[in-house]
C-alpha cells in the first residue's frame, strides 16, 4: 500500500517533466517564428532570379531533349545548333520572363522558409539537428512547389509549344487559364512536388552540412578561413546532390506538361517507364547536370554574397 504514493509521487513528476519539455519546446518555436529574418527572403529571391535566369537557354536546351527525344538524340551541343537553326537564337530565352520571375518568387520562399523552419523544428525536435534540416527543407521544397507550379506550367508550355512560343509572361498565364481553366496551373502539382522536395533537400540542407564540414577542417588548417573557397566548393557539392536527387521528377514535370493539358501523375509514370523503363527518368541528365551545377552553384554563392551584404552570416559559418 505505501508502494502507491511513491508511484503516484513518480508520475507525476514524471508527467511534469514532459509538459515542462513540451512548454518549453513550444515557447522556443514561438520565438523563432516571432524572429523571422526576411532577409533571407531577400538573398533568396535575388540568387534565384539571377542564377536561374543567366542559364535559361541551357534550360531550353535540355526540356527540348526531354520531350523530344527522337528528333533531338545527339547530345546537348547538337540539340542547340539545331534549335537555333530552325528557329533562330531567340529561341533559347524562350520562357524567360515566367523563369526569372517564378524563380524569384520561388526561391525567396524556398530560402527563406527554410532559413526561417529550421529553428522552429530545431527547437521541437531536441538534439536531432540533421532531422530538424530535413524537415525544413521538405516544408520549403513544398511551399515553393505551389508557388513555382502555375509559372514553370507556362515556361515548359512556351519551350514546348510552339503555339506559346511568341507569348510574354503577362499573354501566356491569361492565354493558359482561358484555354484550359485555372486549375490547370495546379494541374501537375504533384510533378511539381516530385522535382522541388528532393532539389530543396539535396541542395538546402547538403550546402549547410559541407559548408560547416568545411569551416571545421579549414579552421584547424589556418584562422583564416577563404569563404569563397567554402561557398564554391560547397554550392558545386550540393548541385550534384540535388540533381542526382531530382532528376526523375524533373523528367515527370516535362512529360506532364509537354502536351496541351497537364497529364495524370500514374500516367506520366506509366508513360516514362513504359518508353525506356528506370533509365528513361534519367534522361537528359548530362544536360541537366551542366545546367543545375551551374544554376546551384551560381545562386549560392549569390547567396551567401547577398546574405552578408545584408549583414548575416555566410553559411556554415556560425
């Protein structure tokens, strides 16, 4: 019988402790959220327009080979000359205006909410740092995913269709929901969601941890650490990783929305495999891999550039 206040005395202490832990968690996610920095929104949205932007004609590229892959089968290089000979050099900035400003919208949510998510999750998940990041990255990859949707449906409609190729940003998002309704910007949501949430956690959270890793084995070496060494090396990392990561959602994005309406997500999977199985989910990963290496490497190293005009901290740094 005594063996029951001791009990009792025990649970609740032990009961206390977790509401003490769960108070505790939740008023430190309160406080990150009240301490959202929007400059990261701003070095976001910066490094994303530019980078994305400059490399649009290797975007042109490389969505052509994807979604047409009989006529344009000798490379990258081939695919270009060939482009601009049947349609001239203006050709490769088709969908320009939608990419630089969907970009740039995309990329100031992506970064700064996940800038913005990892204090929150850090402080909700204790001592687990690296699952704090992923978490993050998933959120960010997902906000910018909707946001991205409506824009990267008319870019691949203007590269794609040469109904839509002379249309601006401004004709082709009216043209697009007259024609096919305005659910038919959403329409590959899903696609979308497949590409953005591997890229964003390939290239997010893989920047934060080689950037650190290099600050840790630099800083033994010498106090003076080269930043730019740091965000080159580390942005160049994280570009393979995150197209390597997003690749078979790149290639479902572009069979998506390469006919006159976005198709059903099993059936742009069914159609992928059934054309060339796994590795026709690969295709045009050269091409990709030139163009996201240098569009990664480029925004980041903006990036950082941004971030400490801005007076924060470069990545990995702190």
């Amino acid at each position: 019988m005594k063996l029951l206040p001791v009990l009792s005395v025990v649970l609740s202490v032990l009961g206390g402790s977790q509401v003490t832990h769960a108070s505790s968690a939740g008023a430190a996610a309160l406080q990150a959220f009240k301490d959202i920095d929007f400059r990261f929104f701003v070095a976001g949205g910066t490094c994303a327009a530019i980078s994305h932007g400059i490399t649009t004609p290797i975007d042109v590229v490389k969505t052509r080979i994807q979604a047409d892959p009989k006529k344009y089968d000798k490379g990258m290089l081939a695919a270009s000359v060939d482009i601009v000979k049947a349609e001239g050099p203006g050709s490769l900035l088709s969908g320009l205006g939608p990419t630089v400003v969907g970009y740039g919208v995309e990329g100031a949510m992506k970064f700064g909410v996940y800038e913005v998510a990892k204090p929150l999750f850090a402080a909700l998940l204790k001592d687990q740092k690296a699952l704090a990041f992923i978490m993050a990255s998933v959120i960010a990859g997902a906000v910018a995913a909707i946001l991205l949707c409506p824009m990267e449906s008319l870019r691949i409609r203007q590269v794609t269709d040469p109904k839509y190729a002379k249309d601006s940003l401004v004709t082709g998002l009216p043209r697009l929901v007259r024609e096919d309704g305005f659910a038919s910007l959403f329409g590959g949501i899903l696609a979308m969601l497949a590409k953005q949430v591997p890229y964003t956690f390939g290239k997010q959270v893989s920047f934060d941890i080689i950037a650190a890793t290099l600050y840790s084995v630099f800083s033994k070496i010498s106090e003076n650490v080269n930043k730019w060494v740091v965000s080159v090396c580390a942005a160049f990392c994280a570009s393979l990783v995150a197209c390597i990561l997003s690749q078979p959602g790149d290639m479902i994005l572009t069979e998506t929305y390469k006919g006159s309406e976005p198709g059903s997500f099993g059936k742009v999977l069914n159609t992928i495999s059934e054309r060339g199985g796994i590795p026709e989910f690969f295709r045009g990963t050269g091409a990709r891999i030139v163009h996201v290496s240098t569009i990664i490497t480029s925004q980041l190293v903006i990036y950082d550039i941004v971030k400490q005009m801005l007076g924060l901290p470069a990545t990995g740094s702190h």
